[in-house]
C-alpha cells in the first residue's frame, strides 16, 4: 500500500447500449431535448441527455434503492464511483465520468 489520499480510480470504459424505442417516447425525448434548450440555452442531442435521464430515474426510485442496499438484487454491476460528502440538489447533472456507461 502507498498511502495516497486518492483511491484507485474506478473503470471508466464506456459501455455502449443500443434500444429501440416507440414513436411516442421519441417524440417526448425530443420534446425534452428542446426544453432543455430553452431552459439552459444550451443544445445537447437525445443520445447525450439519455444517460442523465436513466441516472436521475435511478436515484429517485426509492424501491431500486432500498432492494440494492439490502443486497435482493443478486450480482448485478454497481458503480465503482467513490462516494461524496453531501448531496446534490434536484436537477443538478452528474459528469459522464460518474455514471456507469458514460462517456
């Protein structure tokens, strides 16, 4: 052990998923990318919004929390990020190096 204050930094590798989705959803994914436009003045494409959206549905979703805390998920891939110290507000977006399959 060298005694460094920073921790092996976890894997970064992209991970590419490739989904089908109905016209409907499209249309509201598209919707949401020109909101997000209007609301922050800055365009970003639907595949680049995709991971934020997945991550900020994770994160709420109180019964996938709970179920992975009390390990009934069985061996299913966590991310290797190192935790933080206090939290982050609604709405704040995480870099694509801290969520699983980013960028």
């Amino acid at each position: 052990m060298t005694g460094l204050k920073l921790a092996k930094l976890p894997d970064r590798t992209p991970v590419r998923i490739a989904i089908t989705v109905n016209p409907d959803l499209n249309r509201s994914l598209h919707a949401y990318a020109e909101l997000y436009r209007e609301a922050y003045g800055a365009s970003e494409s639907v595949p680049e919004l995709i991971p934020y959206m997945l991550e900020a549905f994770l994160k709420s979703d109180h019964g996938f929390a709970k179920a992975r805390k009390e390990g009934a998920l069985g061996a299913v891939p966590t991310a290797t990020t190192p935790t933080r110290r206090g939290r982050r507000r609604r709405g704040d977006a995480l870099p694509p190096s801290e969520i699983e399959g980013g960028k």
